[in-house]
C-alpha cells in the first residue's frame, strides 16, 4: 500500500519539526534538568502491596478479594489490552479505541484450525507515552479521552451496557514526565470517595496560542489554569495510587509495573518491584516497562539497567518483557524470553531495523521492504514543509546574510570560501548531533558530506536563478535573484536534510527521526492478552490495522503467540 488516508479533524497529529513538537523539546529539557537534579516525585508516592492491589482489582471485576492472586479470585481467564503511545491524531487515536473495545475471534492455541471467542480486556493497560507532544491534562483530554469515549458511546447498547465493571491501569512514558506526571495522574491515580467524574465527549481549545495566553493571563493575576480534576474513561476505574505497582497476576505469575522517570529508577521503587516478584523457577513475571530491552535490535541502556536493577533474568524462560515507547511491533526471543514492543497505539509510526545486524526476530511490523518504501517519502515531505517549518526556518537564518546580503562582499572568493566553510561547520554540527555522532563515530564522515552539499547549495540556486533570470529588467531583477535564490535554497536545504535522515535510518546508524518526521498514520495495534487461570502462562494476539482511517478498513491479525514459563 503506497497512500495512507490521513486524519483532517483537529487536533491533527504532532509534526516532528513544527511548534508543538518544539514545545514539547522544551518540555523535556526542563524536565531533565529536574530529574538530573534528582528532584524525584516517586520518593513522595506509596504503591499498594501487591496483595492489596489485587484484591481491590478483583474486587471490582467480581471476584473474592482474599484470593492468593487475580485469575483465582475470578476463577476464570482473564483478559488484558495492553496499548502505548496513544493520544496524538484524533482521528487516528479513535480508529485505535475501535480496535481496542471491539470482542474478536481469534487462533485457539489449544485446538491448531479452532477459534475462541476473545472479548473486551477486564483490564486496559497503557504503556507510556499516553499524549503527545506532552502529556498534559488538556492533550489527554483532547487526543484520547473525547475520542476513546465518543467510541465507547457510539457501541452497540449490550456491549456498552454490559454491566462489566473493568480497570483502568498505567505506566508512565518519557512524554508523560515532561507534565510532571499531573495529567498522567488525572487519569490513571485511584479516585477518592465519592469522587465520579463525568466521561466527557467534547474536548477544549486544541489552539496553542490560547493556551499560552491563558497560562499567561493566570500567572500575571497568581491564580492557576483550570483542569478537570480526574480524567474519566467510561466504564474503567483506575485502581493504582503510584506509577508503578505490581501484584499477583495468576498463580506463580507476577505483574509488575515499572516507571523509570526520565533517568532511572528510584532507590524505593528498585527496592519494591524487586520484592514483588520471586526468583525464576519458582515464579514467573510479566514485567511491563516504559523502554524495552533491545532497541532496533541493540542493547538499550536504559531498559539494559532497569532490568539489571530489578534483577531480572531477561533471558529465562519465566521472563516476558512488554514495553511500548517504539511505534511499531516486534516480538523477539532472547534466550528463553519473549519481549515484545507494541508502540502501535496512535503515535508517528517508526521503522524496523533496515540495517544488517542486531537481535533476530520473530515478527515485525511494518517489515524492512515496508519500511524501505515508506523511506523514500521523508526528503520530499520535509522540503514541502508537511512535517514543521523548523528546518526552513534555521536554514533561511543561516543562508539569508549570504544571499540577500552579499552583493560585492560575498562576490570575493575568500568571503565566499570563508562563508561557506562557517555553514558546513554549523551544518555539520548539527547534523552529527542529529544522528549520534556523539556515541558513533562512523556518522561523523556522513555528516560532513551533506553539510558540504548543504553548504554549496545557495551557490548552485544562485547561478540557476541568475541563469534564468538573466534578461528580466534590471531593478526587478536586483529583487527576484536574492528571494528566489533563498526560497531554492531552502527548498532543496530541507530535501537534503531529509536525505540524510533517510539514510542515517537506512545504514542503521539513527532509526527514529526519519519516520517521526514522516508522522504516519499506519500500523496501528494493541496487543490481548488472556492470562490462564491455573498460571501456566499467557496466549497473546497482537491486533492491528494497516491504514486505519482507510474506510472498510478490517482489523487483521499481525501476531499470536503463548508464553508458557513451566513447559
């Protein structure tokens, strides 16, 4: 499938290199620079003890309460959607909230050409990163609560009003710390007595500028921004009291939760998570964390030293690893293992791995020839400036003086040398940031090369331009040559740029930030799961749409697989 239907409602999806994406930069620089201060909000939070967190979670779903663990409270399987990286497209983000509400039939594990019935999740698990730029009350509000409630409301009325009660559970993404976790906890912290919240159906102004305006206005009386004070999903209780939590999932199966903030873990949570599950061989953990363990196929250091730190043992048989934070699916197997990573749940979409090398796995999707076609779009998106106006704007401030300004000065071929050696330096800079050239060095020749064509370019528009230009009248002329040339210059500066990100993916030294620039709507999913009552282990369904917004667009089975930790 070449075009994707894209999403025409506000708010639109976050363009990597626009405004509100620049906001949510800032976001994250002031938010690592509190936590480099180790300012930590989780030394303040208490989690419940595992048994009481089961016991209220199996209290709501119907269950006894003193049971040992979940599944025996029920006394039946118990169904999990696990989403990530939610709330960006609106439009996007309520095709996800189809996927997610709608019973499907599904490979039976037990009976190879046999279907079961799989219904809607007892519990509804986000993964991190629940809006996007930051996961404010508002984006939250915006991007994933309207939407995900106007499709519960639009159910047919026996599944709405299935008299099911069902729980609401969440981790923390890096995007959710930028807000300090005040809309994370809006949504996803235990309510108080009495406190009921209305499911709301209409958003608030998605406009920046009044936001601003508003915040401003606020700051200058000393009063505050109003915000809802719990964000409800119809039919969900949220039942957590800290970000991170664990509890008894199924005998000799434990369910732990992990936030690592935007650094690492906590000493107190360390201390907690690593209490809550037991030594593999006698027990087994589905561990749910806010970074995988391999990334594109390497080692991640974070998700490397969280595991480490809650002394998991991610190549045993009783581990399986479930993150989100990259917007794609894959399932590998390290040792005895599983991990996946289903970032699918409404966020930019980002590539497989298309560089030779790294973790083997079992499933990908999109898949590399997918995810090679898909490249080739990113260096005319961006010229066209349908992914921000970012780069237009630093390439226009760093070729203006040249162009516009010249004249007999930059006519000299010393000027001119030493011109063009300043912009391949500061070209060159930024791109070797861009791509790591800090941690690989093989960047830094790459680099260099597209900050030399960079550089050359307002040259080359200037002799086309002159060229084309050459019997228009004199005064016009003195005018048309410098905009013209500029406007040629950025244009194909920006196609440039994009042809690097391209092939910073492509070679495999940076994976994210051609496809986050491409924002694509496609390769939607959330993953089921049915956690087996007696605790022999987990069968999964991963349940996706290619191009979600396409109409008669069907959900289609992209993985299914079973985690049996004591066979």
């Amino acid at each position: 499938m070449r075009h994707f239907v894209r999403g025409k409602e506000s708010p639109r999806g976050v363009v990597w290199f626009g405004a509100g994406s620049f906001w949510g930069h800032l976001r994250h620089l002031v938010s690592a620079a509190i936590a480099s201060e180790s300012v930590d909000s989780r030394d303040w939070m208490t989690p419940d003890e595992p048994a009481a967190l089961c016991a209220r979670i199996a209290e709501l779903l119907g269950g006894d309460p003193a049971a040992a663990s979940l599944t025996e409270g029920l006394g039946r399987d118990v169904y999990v959607d696990f989403v990530a990286d939610t709330g960006d497209d609106v439009a996007v983000s309520r095709a996800v909230a189809r996927l997610v509400f709608a019973a499907y039939e599904l490979p039976d594990p037990d009976r190879p050409g046999q279907f079961l019935s799989a219904p809607r999740g007892d519990i509804l698990f986000f993964g991190g990163d629940t809006a996007y730029p930051v996961a404010t009350a508002q984006q939250i509000l915006n991007r994933v609560i309207v939407p995900w409630n106007q499709v519960l409301e639009a159910l047919p009325d026996e599944l709405r009003n299935d008299g099911r009660q069902r729980v609401l559970l969440g981790i923390p993404g890096n995007h959710d710390w930028y807000d300090g976790l005040d809309g994370f906890a809006r949504m996803f912290r235990r309510r108080l007595p009495g406190m009921e919240p209305r499911a709301r159906l209409v958003g608030v102004s998605p406009v920046m500028l009044l936001q601003y305006a508003a915040w401003a206005r606020e700051f200058l009386r000393g009063g505050a921004v109003a915000k809802p004070e719990a964000l409800a999903l119809s039919g969900y209780t949220p039942v957590q009291s800290a970000s991170h939590f664990a509890f008894p999932l199924a005998p000799r199966i434990d369910l732990i939760a992990v936030d690592r903030q935007l650094t690492a873990l906590d000493p107190r949570q360390r201390a907690f998570l690593r209490a809550a599950h037991g030594p593999p061989g006698e027990s087994a953990t589905l561990a749910v964390m806010p970074d995988p363990v391999h990334l594109f196929g390497d080692p991640s250091p974070t998700g490397t030293e969280m595991a480490e730190n809650l002394r998991l043992d991610t190549k045993a048989r009783e581990t399986f690893v479930l993150t989100g934070d990259i917007h794609h699916y894959e399932r590998a197997e390290r040792g005895e293992s599983v991990h996946v990573i289903a970032g699918g749940g409404g966020a930019f979409l980002h590539p497989a791995r298309l560089a030779a090398g790294g973790l083997p796995l079992k499933v990908c999707w999109p898949g590399v020839a997918q995810s090679r076609r898909l490249l080739r779009g990113v260096p005319w998106k961006l010229a066209c400036g349908r992914s921000g106006l970012l780069p237009h704007i630093a390439l226009l401030l760093i070729f203006a003086p040249a162009v516009l300004f010249g004249g007999r000065l930059f006519a000299r071929t010393a000027v001119a040398v030493a011109g063009s050696v300043v912009t391949t330096i500061v070209v060159g800079v930024a791109f070797a940031l861009l791509g790591g050239g800090a941690r690989r060095k093989a960047v830094l020749p790459l680099a260099l090369a597209a900050a030399i064509v960079t550089a050359s370019i307002p040259i080359g528009a200037s002799s086309l331009v002159r060229a084309a230009l050459a019997n228009l009248w004199q005064p016009a002329f003195a005018v048309a040559v410098p905009c013209l040339t500029l406007v040629l210059a950025v244009f194909a500066g920006t196609f440039v740029f994009g042809g690097y990100l391209a092939l910073l993916t492509l070679l495999g030294y940076e994976h994210m930030q051609a496809l986050t620039a491409l924002d694509h709507p496609g390769f939607k999913h959330f993953v089921r799961l049915r956690v087996r009552a007696d605790g022999s282990g987990i069968d999964a369904w991963c349940i996706g749409a290619t191009d979600p917004l396409r109409p008669g667009q069907p959900p289609e089975l992209v993985d299914h697989f079973v985690w049996r930790p004591f066979t």
